[in-house]
C-alpha cells in the first residue's frame, strides 16, 4: 500500500498548519467574517479554535476549503510546496 494521495491536497497537512497558515494569510478578523463561529471572533486562539475544529465537522470542513482556495489562488502547484514544508 502506498502513502501518496495524488487525489488528497489535504494528505500530510495537519490542522493546526493549515490554521496557521490561513491566521498568518489573513488574519482572525478576516476569518471570523469569512467563517461565522466564536472561536474566530471571540478572543481567538490557534489552541482554542484546534480544539473547535476538531469536534465540530461543518467548521472544519469549511476551513479546509478556504485553505484550499486560498493554495490555489497563490501559486501554480500549491500542493507540491504545502507538502515540502512538512
């Protein structure tokens, strides 16, 4: 069995990178207004909004997109440099 997901531009990413990344990108009111919930809004953390955003399957599956959206908007092959700084 292999370890590559060609199909996955998630595959290898953890949620806290991905978080930090779009923290860094955008910033935590951008954020709060692009996604509607308190852990972005309310005195925010990247350990309080993990822990959101591992319990809670909407929020996270829309951070994820926004991750991904914001990848493809940046560059040519987003996935092949998100892999590298792993």
């Amino acid at each position: 069995m292999t370890d590559k997901q060609p199909n996955n531009p998630l595959h290898g990413i953890t949620l806290e990178h991905l978080l930090t990344q779009l923290v860094d990108h955008y910033g935590w009111e951008y954020l709060g207004q692009r996604i509607n919930i308190n852990c972005f809004k309310s005195d925010p953390s990247i350990k309080s909004s993990l822990k959101f955003l591992r319990k809670t399957l909407w929020a996270r599956e829309k951070v994820e997109q926004l991750y991904i959206a914001t990848l493809a908007q940046q560059e040519p092959d987003p996935w092949q440099k998100a892999r590298d700084m792993l």
